[in-house]
C-alpha cells in the first residue's frame, strides 16, 4: 500500500546476520513478517520478526555440530531444521540438549529486526539491530561511498562493525563480542580489485571467549573465504585481497582471491593454540549467449591449515560446477 509492503509467511530473507546463506543447492528458509518503507526519500525502513527457520544444503553437508557452528553461520541446532522442518530460531541456535545429551529448552520467542538503510550520491549507508530475545543483541553497522576518478575510474570505502551482548536468560551464556573490518576497491573500467582487513576481539569471560555468533546464516564480512569463515574466531585478524575482470563481449566474469586468518589462541575452534589459515581460489561465471538464461559456474577454493585439534594439517581442493537455467 504506497510505499509500504508487508510480507508474513515462509519467505527467503537476505539480511546481514540472518539470510538464505546460498552457497549450495538449497537456501535457509525463514518464516517471517517483515515491514518495510520508503516514505523518507532515499530511505529503506524495516521492522521484521523471524521465529522460524528451515536449514538449507549449506547445513546439510555437516556432520554434527561443533566448533564452528556458531560463527559460520548454522548453529548447534541446525541438524533439527533440515529437510524442510521449520523449527524456533532459539532451537537452531542453541540445539534441543546438552553437552551429555539431556533434553534442555531452548525455544524463544525469535528474533526482531530493526533496520534503516539511507542511499544516495554514491553513499550508503546501513544500520540493523537484531534482538535474539533471550540469546543476545547484534548491532550491525556498514558504509560505503563511491568516490569517481575519472569516466571509467572510481574508488570505493567500505567499512563495517558488529557488536554483540547477551540479554535476557542468557541462553547461550555470556556474550561480549566485536568485529571491525574496512575495504578499499578500485574500479577501471571492466576490472575491479579490493583489499580488506578486519579484527575479531577478544574476551576470555565470555562463552566464545569473544567471538561472533552467525546461528542463522547471513555472511556479511569483508573478510570472509568460500568455505573458511575464521575471520568472527576470537582474536582473530583477517587480510583478503581479490580481483574480478568481466570480459562483457564474451558473457565471462574472471575473480580470484586470498585469504589469510591470523587465528588468536582464545579461539573456541581450537581452544588454546594460535595460528594462520589461508584460502586462495577463483569464480569463473559465464552467460552462454546461445541459450537465454542459461548460466554456468566454476569455482575453486584451497584452503591450508584449516584446523586440527590433533595437530596434523587440514588441507583440501574443492572445485565446484554449477549449472543455472532461469525460464
């Protein structure tokens, strides 16, 4: 109605530290209502409540939960919400029991979102508050502005910022957490490169000793790999440097990256033992021009050093063909 839209029911949502997270075949799911206005010129206002979610294949690939479920994006109780089973964001955060498997109640009553996102004249800027009622408190902050050096040339400031606070019954236990990170993008014409640095702080009172919470999908850092998301582990600085060149006569989009995690000792991942990550890899994405909305995609992602709690190396070579055809 105007310039308002209200959307209730089971929906794909696309929000900092709550969204489809699709990176395989299947995205999360949410069921959701979410309100939104543009009355203010250049102004997206949104109030959203999400109490459930469905894990899509991003979740179903993983055994059981662990060290990482918590900060790359799936939980502890993401294996209850598979296969289209819609459950309490409280439950695919936190799980249904504890470490000895006892029955425990973690359902709550979701997550509120807030959110005003103001764009114009090559600046955008964004600010979501995201209350996990019972759980914790995410504040997220972003910015950017487009500063153009020519016809063809233009450069790019980003920079974000998450705080995180437990609240209420403190269900995950005692949450005190930050994440900062900045990025510098040049554009020429069809090739475009970035630098990114972020910094994960740390507190060794806390439940993941400082670390951020991603339960529910949603992926927002600057810093992130394809596959290794260390940049939110306590203590953790993050360097990520990337190219893309778009050859648009041929319908082929070229980009590679490297990643290097400067992981911290007071990690919950491996608790105790500091040391440095990386992941180089590529994207290339191709429109065949012969067949209308036909897309393929091949992607690549080596990550060294990825973790082991027994100390031996974690390394592998990933590739990945995907096919789209939209009609």
């Amino acid at each position: 109605m105007g310039n308002t839209n209200l959307k209730i029911g089971r929906q794909r949502l696309d929000t900092p530290m709550a969204g489809a997270d699709d990176a395989r075949m299947l995205p999360n799911l949410f069921e959701a209502a979410v309100l939104s206005n543009t009355d203010i010129e250049n102004t997206t206002l949104i109030l959203a409540h999400v109490y459930r979610e469905t894990v899509g294949t991003f979740g179903n690939v993983y055994g059981a939960a662990g060290g990482l479920s918590l900060q790359s994006g799936y939980g502890l109780g993401y294996k209850l919400a598979t296969s289209g089973e819609f459950v309490n964001m409280g439950t695919v955060a936190l799980g249904d029991a504890d470490a000895d498997g006892n029955p425990i109640d973690n359902e709550t009553a979701g997550v509120t979102a807030l959110a005003g996102i103001y764009a114009n004249d090559g600046l955008k800027l964004q600010a979501w508050d995201y209350i996990a009622w019972d759980i914790l408190n995410a504040v997220y902050l972003q910015a950017d502005y487009s500063i153009p050096m020519g016809e063809s040339m233009k450069v790019k400031l980003s920079a974000q910022y998450i705080n995180e606070t437990d609240i209420g019954d403190t269900l995950a236990g005692k949450v005190d957490s930050n994440y900062i990170a900045a990025k510098v993008t040049g554009i020429m014409g069809n090739f475009s490169a970035y630098v990114a640095y972020s910094t994960t702080g740390s507190n060794d009172d806390t439940v993941t000793n400082g670390g951020i919470l991603t339960p529910w999908g949603g992926m927002p850092a600057f810093t992130q790999g394809m596959v290794t998301r260390h940049q939110f582990l306590a203590g953790t600085d993050t360097l990520k440097v990337a190219a893309t060149y778009n050859f648009a006569d041929y319908g082929l989009k070229a980009s590679v990256y490297y990643v290097s995690f400067d992981v911290g000792a007071e990690n919950t991942y491996i608790n105790g033992k500091s040391w440095t990550t990386t992941e180089p890899g590529f994207d290339l994405q191709y429109k065949v021009a012969a067949v209308d909305g036909l897309n393929l995609r091949f992607r690549g992602n080596f990550p060294d050093e990825f973790g082991s709690k027994e100390g031996e190396a974690f390394n592998w070579g990933e590739y990945r063909f995907i096919v789209n055809y939209n009609f």
